[in-house]
C-alpha cells in the first residue's frame, strides 16, 4: 500500500494499541469508542479512518477532515486529542455476537491479517469487555528499532 487508504472505522488507541470499531449505523460503534476514551484511550478517528503500512505494521491514523472530532449523541461533534496506532484488533458491533468463542477470526485489512471479533455492544461492561478482547486477542505493539 502506498498512499493512505480510507476506511469508516472508528478506531482508537487503548495503551498505544489501536482498537478499530465497526459496524453498521447507530450499531454503537463512536458510544464505544467515548466509554474507552472515559477509561483512558485516545482517539484515532471516529467513522473514517486512514491506514497505511509502516514497517510491516498496519497504522490507523486521523483523516484531515475530522482530525480530533467524535460525535456524542446528544451532545453533538466534541473535539478529543488524537494519535496514530498500529492497528491491533476489529471489533465488529453485532448483536448476534457468539456467547463463547475459542479463537478470532482473522480479517484482511489492506492486506494485513487482524485479529476480528463480533462483539454485543449491549453486554455490559461494554468497555472493559473492549479492553480485555484487545488484551486476549490483539496484536501485540510492533517493536521499535533503537537508533
């Protein structure tokens, strides 16, 4: 991949890991996204994403036009600070999700294999559920090179 690739996603970055959520509209998926910014994440981007690869990692980064704007329900576009993560995990917002899986699907993303989940954003705690699923299931920080 050469240039950024757009993606609506909403993604956000949970120690430096990023989380992207999916899903179709209203599915939950910036309410989500603000329960794990309230517990510490930061915001990558909500409903549109940029992607691109950097030293075989696929990054997530803030698209221009919305750069640090999540939209709260009720409440309107708030402005958060943003960061770009190398993209660790999808969640895929479904109610129908499975009550017990053994392992996550692996989706291709821009041509890199990630870690994907179905996940009920009606099963509390929905954010701590978030947390642990990128904890069990995610990718782990690409390792820097000391120069």
């Amino acid at each position: 991949m050469n240039a950024p690739l757009t993606r609506q996603s909403t993604c956000v970055a949970v120690a430096g890991r990023g989380l992207m959520i999916e899903g179709p509209p209203g599915a939950g998926k910036s309410s989500l996204a603000l329960a794990l910014i309230d517990r510490g994440a930061v915001l990558v981007g909500d409903d549109g994403i940029l992607l691109e690869e950097r030293s075989g990692s696929l990054w997530a980064m803030p698209p221009i036009q919305t750069r640090g704007l999540l939209e709260a329900r009720n409440l309107g576009l708030v402005d958060f600070p943003v960061m770009d993560a190398p993209v660790a995990l999808r969640l895929v917002l479904d109610p129908q999700a499975p009550r017990y899986i053994e392992r996550a699907q692996i989706a291709d993303i821009a041509g890199a294999e990630i870690p994907s989940l179905a996940f009920d954003p009606a099963m509390q705690p929905t954010a701590f559920r978030a947390e642990i699923a990128l904890r069990t299931y995610g990718l782990p920080l690409p390792e820097t090179k000391a120069g």
